[in-house]
C-alpha cells in the first residue's frame, strides 16, 4: 500500500544492512492484512513504518490500534501522513506513533518542505544523516571528536528554507482555522457522494471502498488512464493518472495504472458533476 517515499528508503537499508523487508500484505477488500500477519509483532521486526491513508485508495488504516499493539511490543512505529494531514486531525500522542511525517505542500502549503516528528528519546539516540553548519555545538580538530547540539538541532544541518518554513506555518494556520473536525466532514461526505455516482457509471471499476478517506482510483473499461485524464483537464478537471508512486500496489491490483481524484476543501458537489460529465465525455470518444 506504500507511497514509493515510505518503501524504497526501507529497501536500501534492507539491502545494505542484510535486513529483510516485510511486507503487509492486503486482504480482499484492499485493507491491511494484520491478521493473516502474526510475524508482524515479532521479536525480529525492528521499525514498522505505514501510511496513515492510501495515497491510491484512500483507506484509513487502523494506527491506533496498531501502534498499541506495536508499543506492546516494544517496535517503534513511523507514521507517513503525507495524505491525512489535510483533512485529518493530527495527534500523535493520541496515534500512539514513534514518528510521524508529512510534506507541506499535501496541507497547501509550499513544495521542499516537510515535517518530521519524533519521540524525544529516539532523537536523542539518533545520529544526523547530514552534517554542516548549525548542528554542531562544538568542532574538533582533525580527528579530534566534534559534539552535535541537541535534537531537533543537529538534524537541521545548514541555512534554514526560511520562505518555505514561513509558508509552512501559514498553510498550517489556515487548516487550523476551518476547524479539522469541519474540514473532515466536509471532504468525506463529498467523498461518499462521488463514490456512488462513479460506482454506478457503466464500464468504471471503483479500486477504492466506498468509505475511502478524499481519495477515489478507478479504471475505465476501454479508456486509457492517461487518456482520461487529458480528456479531463481539457474540460477543467484535474485528476492524476498512472501508478501514483505505488507500483507495488498497482501489481497487487492487476492494473498498469488508475485515474485518481483527489477531494479537497475547495471542491465541492459542481466538481464531481464536472467529473462525471468528463468521463462521459472520453467514454463517448473511445466509444
């Protein structure tokens, strides 16, 4: 179910530690298989790391429950937010979560920056993957030891993206002044109504469940996904089309690749008419 961000980081460290990477299987309804997965919360798992909503299906996966299950057991859990953060609300104590990102442009904010939290103890024993100005309390010389100032500190190496960071907490006000708990009803309710009307279109196969959080991938018999999606924006309709950074996924699925719409605080139910009027449109064209 992974983003490619959240899978081949995992991979190389797999790779070039002799580690094995697991792999949660889904069950038949597209849902993590936690079940028909017992070795999960063995003693050989060292980190689980898991999106908190699909960015193909827009499943919700059960964090909280895993997470619980996972601190029972002493694994560290690493949350990908990137598609919940702008409609969900975020709490990591309540989630349970070790660690927990997301990128700011996903809660409209600007593009090369992110966020990154972390319990205070696994900061502390992390080592900085990037070394430079203003993470160092003090430089040996030569060989002489150098000493990282604290977390978060001495993660943050270099001048900070200081537009972007301002941008960042703009964005953040912004969410925070619809009120969360508005903007997520908002979006799954329009999300529900989308999902009838296009899983009653003739020739369309719905991949994401009907309770799918913002996001619904669908197929259009007889339609290319990349067709359908210039088809769209020619009609001013925005939706993505291809594997979505999620070609294991797509494997899984049996397809090549999907159209996905994405809803949002700023859509609402003219756009899925608009929608289902450009699908009408490239069905009539491949006709």
């Amino acid at each position: 179910m992974e983003h490619h961000a959240n899978y081949l980081p995992w991979q190389r460290i797999c790779q070039q530690r002799g580690a094995e990477l697991g792999i949660i299987e889904l069950d038949e309804n597209g849902r993590l298989d936690l079940a028909g997965t017992p070795e999960l919360y063995g003693s050989r798992t060292r980190l689980i790391a898991v999106c908190h909503v699909s960015n193909v299906l827009g499943i919700e996966n059960p964090i909280q429950q895993l997470c619980a299950e996972a601190r029972a057991n002493a694994i560290p859990v690493l949350v990908d937010a990137a598609q919940s953060v702008s409609h969900l609300t975020l709490d990591v104590a309540r989630l349970g979560c070790d660690f927990l990102t997301f990128s700011a442009h996903k809660m409209y904010g600007p593009a090369g920056i992110g966020l990154l939290y972390a319990r205070e103890e696994h900061l502390a024993e992390m080592q900085p993957l990037l070394l430079g100005g203003g993470m160092v309390d003090e430089v040996g010389e030569g060989n002489a030891p150098s000493r990282w100032s604290d977390g978060p500190a001495r993660f943050e190496a270099g001048s900070p993206n200081l537009p972007g960071a301002a941008g960042f907490a703009a964005a953040a006000r912004y969410l925070d002044g619809l009120e969360r708990a508005r903007v997520r009803r908002h979006v799954e309710a329009l999300t529900r109504v989308a999902a009838i009307s296009l899983d009653a279109l003739p020739g369309l196969r719905l991949l994401s469940p009907p309770e799918s959080s913002a996001i619904l991938s669908f197929t259009m018999e007889g339609v290319h996904p990349h067709d359908l999606a210039q088809i769209a924006g020619e009609q001013g309709v925005a939706v993505r089309a291809g594997h979505h950074c999620c070609q294991p996924l797509m494997q899984h699925l049996g397809v090549a690749a999907t159209t996905r719409a994405s809803l949002a605080v700023y859509n609402d139910a003219a756009d899925i008419e608009a929608l289902l009027r450009a699908i009408d449109r490239a069905r009539r064209l491949f006709a």
